[in-house]
C-alpha cells in the first residue's frame, strides 16, 4: 500500500473546497500545517475526490512503526525528546507545519506519524452498532505517551475536532499478516 508522506494540509483540503472556512484558525491557519476539524465522513469524501482512501488502521500503524515494531517513528523514546513531534509536553499549543519534524520521520519516511494531529482511521470488521471511530497518532494537545504508534483512541465520527486531521491512502485494502506487526 502506499500512504501520503504528509497529513493533508489546509492548502491542499481548500483545493477540494474553495470556500473552506478554518474552523478553527487559532490552532491551525498555516497553508502547511495539517487540516482539522473535518469529521470522519468528510475526511472520506475528500479522499474519495484525490482518487484515494482512509487508510486501515493496520497500514496506518505498518507505516508508522516499521518492520521492527518500533515504539515511536524514530525508534524508542528516552524521557521526554523535543525535535521529535508535537505533543502537548513542548508546548507549541497549536498545529505545527507537516514538514517541520524531520527527526521524527518513520521509516518510510512519512512525517507526523507521532504528535501534530490525531489521523483518522478504518477499522476493518467492527460492528454495525459502533458509533465511534479511530484515530492514531497523538495530537499537539496530547502527552508524548498518545503519541505512540500503537495507541489508539476514538472519536464521534460526525464531530469536528481541532485536533483531528487525516490522510489519504492508495486505493486497494491491503492485506497485512499479524506477524508482520510486532505488537
């Protein structure tokens, strides 16, 4: 599967939508920083417009982690790095631009894998009745620990957050085994 290298940025999701309002300017303005607020359905859409998807939570955590399981997209964490992501533990109190943490690239050089927005996901084979969805990644007002590539939260898929974004995967599930994620 192929995963963007970037979460899709308010420059690009204004390209989808030439009148898009920031909903919330004062955590998010920048052209290159990640959109948010855009709930879980029109993060589909938008994906479905590129000619591409929401990527499942397994390609999600594959890109993010690597082959070796890793804890954070560099590798592993000792204590509190800074110049790795953007949680809440640095105190940049908003979106940061999607290119701006090169030390925190995962291995397959995705950037923003860890901290900035959290990303939402599919989850294959859930129930009917579930009236949440998944996010990985963290966010800019998360502790470095959310920031985890295998931690997962969710969210009301019809709310808009700010601090929230996604990105977009080839089109095509991908199988990936269990083995190959070292949970």
């Amino acid at each position: 599967f192929s995963l963007m290298k970037f979460p899709v940025t308010n420059s690009l999701y204004k390209q989808f939508v030439p009148k898009y309002s920031l909903l919330f300017p004062r955590y998010s303005s920048g052209e290159n920083e990640p959109v948010i607020g855009v709930n879980y359905f029109e993060a589909n859409i938008f994906s479905i417009w590129m000619g591409l998807r929401l990527p499942t939570e397994k390609e999600w955590e594959k890109a993010a982690r690597g082959c070796d399981g890793r804890d954070y997209p560099w590798g592993e964490a000792s204590g509190y790095q800074s110049g790795y992501a953007n949680t809440g533990d640095f105190i940049e109190g908003k979106t940061t631009p999607v290119d701006k943490f090169e030390p925190g690239v995962s291995p397959y050089g995705c950037y923003d894998m860890a901290g900035n927005v959290w990303e939402w996901c599919v989850q294959l084979n859930t129930s009917r009745y579930t009236t949440q969805r998944l996010v990985r990644g963290g966010s800019w007002l998360n502790y470095l620990v959310h920031a985890k590539c295998s931690y997962r939260n969710s969210f009301d898929p019809s709310e808009r957050y700010p601090s929230i974004g996604f990105r977009c995967c080839a089109l095509g599930a991908t199988e990936i085994e269990e083995e190959d994620i070292d949970w």
